[in-house]
C-alpha cells in the first residue's frame, strides 16, 4: 500500500510535508493516481493542497493555483480529477484501500469495506453523481472512471 511518505518524496513539488497528514491511509493509492494525473499538469503552476481530510465517509479536497497558471485544458483536466478523487473515496475504504461502502455509527459517517466497517451499512439504492461544469457523472469502479449520467435521471 501506497503511504503519504511516498507520496511526498514521488511529487515533491506538488505535495508539502504534512499536506496529508489528515487523509487515511486507505486512500493514498487514489491519491497516487490524482497526482499521476495533476502533477505533470500542474508543475511549475504554484500548485498547493489546502485541505486534505475525510470528511462525511468522503475525501475533502481543495487546492489553489494563480489564476494565471489556469489554462481551459487545465481547468478542465482538474474539475475531471477532483471529482474523480471524491467518489473513488466513497468507494474505497479509507482503512485498507479495498472496495468499500458508508456506513454510519451514530454522527460520524465513513467509507469501509465489510471487515472495517463499524455500525450500520448505509444501503442507497441511487448512486452517488455529481453535476460538473460538462455534464453529470457518476463513478464507475469496473472502469475506474467518470459516466456520464443523464440530468434527468438525477
């Protein structure tokens, strides 16, 4: 498994010491594959992680650039990717990295797969989209991707 030390010694330029402090380390191979993406892109940009943690069963994270680095494709390449690094989370256990799903133990919600999760499934019988600048899309984990999902189906 992926730990945040090799995430911070393989994008160096990307990634402070301590950005992933607050992020399980279930989670760092999808990171990995955020930056394999982002890093090159955004290299020599100003590019910074502000917020890094496990927020609601999810992935909470935001970054910042100069505006005057943000070409469109660039933009485009990373609204792609940050959504795509939010609902992998919902899909993968933060603990171990294997497929997971919510579950729910009084106020506190996260994403495990059955050995890690604690209190009670969380069974939805819709899947988890998100509206994007180009359209609706949903995560697909037998491709590992974005699907386009109608609106109005939403």
């Amino acid at each position: 498994m992926t730990t945040a030390e090799d995430l911070y010694a393989r994008y160096q330029e990307a990634l402070y010491p301590g950005d992933l402090r607050d992020v399980p380390p279930g989670w760092m191979d999808i990171v990995d594959r955020y930056f394999e993406v982002v890093a090159p892109l955004m290299a020599d940009t100003g590019y910074e992680v502000v917020t890094a943690s496990e927020l609601a069963g999810g992935l909470d994270w935001t970054w910042t650039s100069p505006l005057s680095c943000m070409t469109e494709k660039r933009h485009q390449t990373m609204d792609e990717q940050d959504v795509l690094l939010e609902l992998r989370s919902y899909h993968t256990c933060s603990a171990c990295g294997r497929p997971g799903v919510g579950w729910a133990s009084g106020r506190t919600i996260v994403t495990a797969c059955e050995e890690h999760g604690v209190g009670e499934r969380i069974v939805d019988g819709k899947p988890l989209v998100r509206r994007t600048p180009h359209g609706v899309v949903r995560y697909d984990a037998a491709v590992d991707g974005l699907v386009a999902v109608p609106p109005e189906d939403v």
